[in-house]
C-alpha cells in the first residue's frame, strides 16, 4: 500500500527570499533553485538538495502538495519531481486531480460550510469596517471561500489580531497570522479533510505531513506522523502532539530537513 505525504508549501517546503533565513557565511550558503515566478519575478525557491529529495519522494509515496493558496496561485509553482497527481488548494476547499477542481468535493465542502459557519459576506464586511488603512494595503478573498487581509506587519496592532480571532471565533471560523497576510478560514474548511479523501483514493496505509502554521494543525494532527519546522505560527506556540516531531530547522534549510524525514519515514515503512 503507497504511503501519502501532505506537505504545506510556503515556509513548509517553498521559501521566499525574505523567509530563506540565511544566517550561515555568504560563502557557505546552499545553492537555491526558484520554484515560482510571478509577474516575471522570482519568488519561491528550495535548496538544490531539496529539489533532489523532493524527486526522490514523488518516486517513492504520493506526494501531495497541500497548501491554503487558491488554484491559481498554486500553479503557477514549479516543483521539481513527477508532477502530483492530486493537490490541496485553498485550505482543502478545491481538491485538484491533474490539475482540475473535483467538483463533486467541492460541492461537499460548500454545503459543509454553509451548514456550519457564518457566511463570508459577513466576515468580509466585518474586516472591510474593523482593519485599519493605516496598516491594510490589500483586500483579498480567495476562490469564494475565505478572506485574507496584505498588510504591513510593523504597523500592525497585533491586539487586533487577537481582538478578530475573537470575532471569529463566535462565528465558526479561524484567524492565522503568517508574514503579512492575515487569514479569516471557515473552520470547516480543512486540508485534513481533504487528506483524507486522497488516503481513501489512493488507498494510503500510512500518512505523513508537514506544517508551520495554525492553518497547518489539523492536518499534522491527523497524519500518522508530522513534522514542524523551528519557524511560523506553530513554533511560536509551542504546538506539539503525540505524533508529531518539532525539528530546529529553520527557513529554507528546514524544507531540506522536512524531506529527509519524509523520505525516511517512507523507505522505513
């Protein structure tokens, strides 16, 4: 039986130039490949090292790339390796097979929605009238499903962000800080659930995963094994479970770390 690893993408296994967290000598830092451009800019990259596990790992279990990014935003990624058969976008809203929105999941994930959270028409307004211009620079929502907030983080008034959470908390859904986006999720609106249905597909007998962030609990908490790197919302917490193991790693050299694990774990299988 093939062993599933659903891994979150950015600051998980894809880093930004400002989250590479190069703290070695320039002379000694690893060689990067970019693994996404937007607007003819690099804009992601993992170290070579990574690039060659990640193929290793696509060639030994189902990789799964399982992010809170819409459709759109995942695919303009390039990873390296076999291209994924199946890939969690917008927080487990859409579940992608080659490429396209399963529609009958996401049919069963809007109705879930709509039975047990408050609308995102409310949620939108709630922030459109409570976030400060001072600190907003962009409003966003994502494939009809959820909101997020592009702000500057050093003029943010970080007791907001508790105060929304709050806010939200009442209404069934979840706030996640992460660089300089704030995220308004459903609750229901999980990548564990999505997991899930890739596992029965694919008939999986072992599930691994990886996470930094709030967004990311659920779905390390119901892998068989999970990892956190030493950075982002979960570290900061101090998060931890049963199965899950918290490395030191951080930044880019992290998504290295991540790999090995999995790929351990996978050929220990």
């Amino acid at each position: 039986m093939p062993a599933l690893v659903a891994s979150d993408l950015d600051r998980t296994l894809i880093y930004s130039a400002a989250a590479l967290a190069l703290t070695m000598p320039d002379a000694r830092a690893p060689r990067l490949l970019c693994v996404e451009v937007h607007e003819s800019r690099p804009l992601s990259y993992m170290t070579e090292t990574a690039a060659r596990l990640l193929t290793d790992l696509g060639d030994a279990a189902v990789f799964v790339p399982t992010t809170t990014r819409t459709r759109k935003q995942y695919l303009r990624i390039n990873l390296p390796g076999p291209a994924p058969t199946y890939a969690i976008c917008a927080n487990g809203g859409h579940l992608l097979v080659d490429g396209e929105s399963d529609p009958d999941w996401h049919a069963q994930v809007t109705a879930r929605l709509a039975d047990q959270c408050a609308p995102l028409t409310e949620v939108q307004e709630h922030l459109l009238r409570a976030a400060d211009p001072v600190w907003v620079r962009k409003h966003r929502v994502a494939d009809d499903l959820f909101a997020y907030l592009v702000v500057e983080r050093e003029l943010l008034d970080e007791d907001w962000v508790k105060e929304l959470a709050a806010w939200a908390e009442n209404r069934g859904w979840t706030v996640s800080l992460q660089g300089r986006k704030i995220y308004a999720v459903p609750k229901p609106l999980t990548k564990s659930a999505a997991m899930r249905e890739v596992a029965r597909r694919t008939g999986a007998d072992l599930t691994l995963a990886a996470g930094d962030s709030l967004l990311d609990a659920d779905l390390l908490l119901a892998a068989d094994r999970s990892w956190r790197p030493g950075h982002g919302e979960l570290a900061d917490t101090g998060f931890t479970a049963p199965s899950l193991r918290a490395l030191p790693d951080r930044g880019v050299l992290a998504g290295e770390r991540i790999l090995r694990e999995f790929l351990g774990a996978v050929e220990g299988a």
